[in-house]
C-alpha cells in the first residue's frame, strides 16, 4: 500500500487483537488519532474507523481533526484499493464519524496544585511532563489532562523534563495552557518561579 504524509505527520502500525491500527502523530500537535481496521466481522466484513485524538471540547481537538480527516480518508481510500487489488477480500464497512479514541490503560500524570498564601484557594496548577521529547509531547500531556486543566480553571502549565543535567539553571521547555495557551517557552526553574511568584502575589 503507498502512502505519504506530510514530513511534519508520521504513523506507525499497532497490531490489534483482532485487527491492526494506524497511529497518527503530529511534530508540534502530539498524537493526531488513529484508523483501526477490525477484521473477522461476522458476515466477512472489514470493518475501518477513525478516531481523533482530544477531548471535543478542546479548541485544539478540532485543529487536529482538520490536519487528520483528510488523512483518515486518503488511507481509506488506500485500504479499499489494496483490498481490491488482492481480488476484492472481505467486504468493507465503513464508520466515516471521527470519533474520540477508545479509552485505554489509566495513567497517573505528576501534577502540582499551588495555593495562595493569603486566601488558600488554588492559584496554579503545574502539570509534569516527564516523558515528554518535544513540543509535540507537551501537546500529549495537555490532551490527557483537558478535562481537569478546564475544571480547576486556574492558570497552568505544562513542564517538560530538564534538557539537560537537572539543576536550577538547567532549562526545560514549558507551555502555558491555560485560561489562554501561549507559545511553548525555554526556561529555567528559577526563571519559571519568579513567574509563579509574582503570579502568587497579585492572586488576591
């Protein structure tokens, strides 16, 4: 099957238990979504469909769905070929709705609720992305925590691990996500803190 992406999207393919899926990335949006093509339908049905990464609430979501619908269509399209070409194979049902991707295993992401000294209401939320290589990444940390950044709504960050030997001036790239996302920046911990602190002093 040929098919190119953009240089900026990559895939891979994950077998599934029964079927395979196609995993979409993007360079600065992290995980894009996915095509799973399920096979042994009864009636000899294969069985393709697409899910988007994002909670549908997140503006975000809605940026990756239209980068990944196309795609979703064009590899559609690919898998109907192939499958011809073989000499028809199963027949193909279709679920052309970009659904939210299939919950999988629970994962515990570090956070950090900072009070104010002053009133003790909850003043900033920290978000610790340790497993995080690029802005893409930090996207992915963002995605998973959505639905908590938006019901602390507090200001928050997302923190990618030190580029580098961990220490006071050892940077790490940080994204402020919230009430407002602002471009990913390069800071150091003691630079980030003083941020925090005058952020802590105006609160109330």
């Amino acid at each position: 099957m040929n098919f190119s992406l953009p240089p900026e999207i990559t895939f891979k393919q994950q077998t599934l238990e029964s079927g395979i899926a196609y995993l979409f990335r993007h360079q600065t949006l992290g995980e894009l979504g996915r095509i799973v093509v399920l096979q042994d339908i009864p009636g000899g049905l294969c069985h393709i469909s697409s899910e988007v990464a994002g909670d549908p609430a997140d503006p975000i979501t809605d940026t990756r769905l239209k980068l990944f619908k196309p795609l979703s269509e064009k590899l559609t399209a690919a898998l109907e070929a192939g499958l011809a070409a073989r000499g028809g194979g199963p027949s193909i049902e279709i679920d052309p709705a970009l659904a939210p991707p299939t919950p999988g295993s629970d994962e515990i992401v570090e956070s950090n609720l900072i009070p104010c000294d002053r009133c003790g209401e909850i003043a900033a939320h920290l978000v610790f992305a340790h497993e995080a290589e690029d802005v893409g990444g930090l996207e992915d940390y963002a995605r998973k925590m959505y639905s908590k950044i938006r019901e602390l709504n507090v200001p928050t960050w997302i923190i990618g691990p030190p580029l580098g030997i961990a220490g006071h001036d050892t940077p790490s790239l940080v994204m402020k996500v919230w009430p407002e996302r602002l471009p990913v920046q390069t800071m150091t911990p003691n630079c980030f803190n003083a941020d925090l602190d005058a952020l802590l002093e105006r609160h109330c």
